[in-house]
C-alpha cells in the first residue's frame, strides 16, 4: 500500500479524523488513511446543523462498500456549516478528502481540546505504526 497523504498545518486524532483550525472554528473531516481503509465510500451522514459535537463523540458516520465507520468529533463545540454536498457525491471524500470533503464546520468550545490531538508528524507516525 502506497503512503496516505498527511498535510502539515492541520491537527489529527487517534481516530483518524482531522481539523482545520480557522479562529476559533475547526473545519473536520477524515484522513487520507480513513477513506483507504474504508474503501469507496457510499453514504455519509454529517451532524445536523445547530448540533453540540463533543469530543470523543460520534458527529456523523461513513458507509463504503466494505463497512460503516463513526466519525468523532475530534473538538467539542456547535455544528455551525456542514457539506451537504456530500450527501449528493459521497465518493469525494475518495477523491479529496482534505479538501472538498471537509464534513463540519465546529465553533469550539474548548479550544484547549486542540493541545490532545497530534500535529502531521506525530500522526504520520501514529499511522505507520497501525
């Protein structure tokens, strides 16, 4: 298996999800890694808008021809933007997942939350060692 993608700039969890950090929002979505493990993914549901994320917490779930996997959301805060293009295309995230494919949108409300996720390196690393 070729390496997955993992952009400097952005901030990772254990369970493979990543942020975006705009201010005091996080963009989330999930890894290059997670989209290769999961295969092409058929079906995404996001948070509803308005919605509290907590950490650790289940925001949305993807579905591949293989398997359904949660999505946690990786800051605690309010659903303030979700993709709902995604809906409609579900396979970008195979395609861009750092990108296009961005799920939510997160006003944190706890950015200390940040200082337990990795940064690329530390992610890189995690991931070889799965």
């Amino acid at each position: 298996m070729s390496a997955t993608i993992v952009p400097e700039g952005l901030k990772y969890s254990k369970d493979h999800e990543w942020v975006k950090v705009e201010g005091n929002v996080a963009t989330i979505g999930i890894t290059d890694h997670a989209q290769h493990a999961l295969g092409d993914i058929v079906f995404l549901e996001v948070p509803k808008l308005g919605a509290e994320a907590k950490v650790g917490k289940t925001v949305g779930v993807v579905e591949s021809v293989k398997a359904a996997s949660d999505i946690y959301s990786p800051v605690s805060g309010k659903v303030i933007a979700v993709n709902t293009a995604l809906a409609n295309a579900p396979e970008t995230i195979n395609k861009d997942c750092y990108g296009a494919a961005w799920m939510a949108r997160i006003e944190m409300s706890a950015p200390a939350e940040l200082n337990n996720l990795m940064d690329a390196a530390a992610y890189a690393k995690y991931e070889a060692g799965l």
